[in-house]
C-alpha cells in the first residue's frame, strides 16, 4: 500500500474539483493532449479502443457513482454508455484510462486557526 500526501490548494482552485475536465487525467496519448469529450456510441468505443481497456466512461457533473462506468471491452461500451448519458443529462462525458492503482482521496478542511 502506497500513501501520499498532498497539500490543499487555494480556495479559490476549489470550485473546479468537481469538472473531470480540470482533474488529472491519463491522455490517450504521450502528447499531453487533454481529454475531450465524446458525445455517441461510436465515438466512445473509437475513444476507448484508442486509449486501452480497461476504461472508466465517466459523466463530468456526476458524483455520488452516478454517470460513472468501468468498461472492459466496446459490448461494454455499447451496453452502458445510454446509461451513463441517462443518470446525468446534459454532462459532457469522458473515457479515461483506468489507472492500476487504488487511491483514496480524503479532502481535509479547516479554519486556519
């Protein structure tokens, strides 16, 4: 098990945390290119397929599990991809590259005193 420990960013960084297009992500190239949406089926499986399984399709104005599924082949692209645009609609959506870590995020707020 690996732990780190990461400093919290200014308050006024806070408010992009919940857009996926502002989180770190693996490009699906070595070009640092930063993801882009996909709007379709076809799009989402060229996406995947272009990036390696497995894959995480992830709905940007999600939380909670919702408008998030791991994906390991394009029948599972096919299968969940109405889902994730269904659960929260209008949400631009991404494919990203599973990492083969397990982290666990715990944001720390405090008042300063």
């Amino acid at each position: 098990m690996h732990v780190c420990f990461c400093s919290l960013p200014a308050a006024s960084s806070v408010s992009c945390w919940a857009s996926v297009q502002h989180a770190l992500c693996v490009p699906p190239d070595d070009t640092g290119t930063p993801p882009t949406p996909v709007s379709s089926v076809d799009e989402a499986v060229e996406s995947c397929r272009k990036i390696g399984y497995p894959v995480m399709l992830k709905a940007s104005w999600g939380g909670g599990g919702k408008g998030i599924r791991k994906v390991h082949s394009d029948d599972e692209v096919v299968a969940v991809f109405k889902q994730v645009q269904g659960e929260v609609p209008g949400s631009p959506i991404f494919a990203m590259k599973l990492a083969p870590i397990r982290c666990v995020h715990v944001p720390l707020f405090w008042g300063g005193y």
